[in-house]
C-alpha cells in the first residue's frame, strides 16, 4: 500500500424523515430553517414514492474532515434538541447524522481519512433518538495496491 494520503470527498448533515410531517411542519416546530428538504412523492408515486418521506436536512458547507463537519452541524442542531426528541417521540419522525465519503476521488481532500466523535456529541444524538449512519464509497484502490 502507498504511504501517500488517499484523496476524499465527504460531507455531512443532519436529518429528520417523516410520512406524517411536512419540512415545513419540521421548521415551524423546530425554529430553524433548514439547508435542505424534499417532498414526499415529488419525484414518482410508482412503482413505489420517491423519496420515500418528507425530509429536512441542515448540512456544513465548509470543507474538512468529516469529523469537524459533524461538530458544525451538531452545534446548528443543539439549540433544538428537545424540539428534535418531541418528534422523534411522536413515533413517525426519525433523526439521525449521515456522514458520507468517497475515497480516491480526484475533486477530494487530502489526510481527511479518521474522524470521531466526543462524548458530548455521542449524548446529544441520543438525548435526541438520532442515529448515526455513515456511506462509505470505494474509489480506484489499484492506486494503493503493491507493486
């Protein structure tokens, strides 16, 4: 394997899914305004709804490592947290932070590969009954491969 850094794409954002509630519902209860949201059904009904849910997302526009995205995007979410679990409790809302990268990207950063999360951060998604899911894509790995 080469000691040279793999290149990454990644971003980050925060989101709340619901069948039953509008973004704007999100937003109106919340108090924040959202980067981005989608309609239910908006791109097709058959053979199955596209997006399968009402979604409203706030995601960090600054490049980095995923790591400091996550924490932005925690910050601009924690005012609301209680807000974020009285929905979730409802029982048709879901929340969760999505972390996505795709490795050997040619437009991605270097030395962007770890990322954690502090205990804070660990306690504010489950004080808000939001998951943590990360998408991870593969790139041409024959660059790093042997000789």
């Amino acid at each position: 394997m080469s000691d040279s850094p793999w290149k990454v794409q990644q971003y980050c954002y925060f989101w709340l899914a619901s069948e039953a509630l509008t973004a704007e519902q999100v937003t109106e209860h919340l108090g924040i305004e959202p980067d981005r949201t989608s309609v239910m059904g908006s791109r097709r009904t058959s053979p199955r709804v596209v997006p399968a849910a009402h979604r409203w997302e706030i995601q960090c526009e600054t490049h980095g490592r995923i790591g400091e995205q996550a924490s932005t995007v925690l910050a601009r979410i924690a005012p609301a947290a209680g807000r974020v679990r009285d929905l979730v409790d409802r029982g048709d809302v879901a929340a969760g932070l999505m972390m996505v990268r795709w490795f050997d990207d040619p437009k991605g950063g270097y030395n962007a590969m770890g990322w954690w999360m502090s205990a804070e951060q660990i306690q504010l998604l489950a004080s808000m009954g939001a998951t943590v899911e990360s998408d991870e894509y593969p790139g041409d790995f024959t660059a790093h491969s042997p000789l």
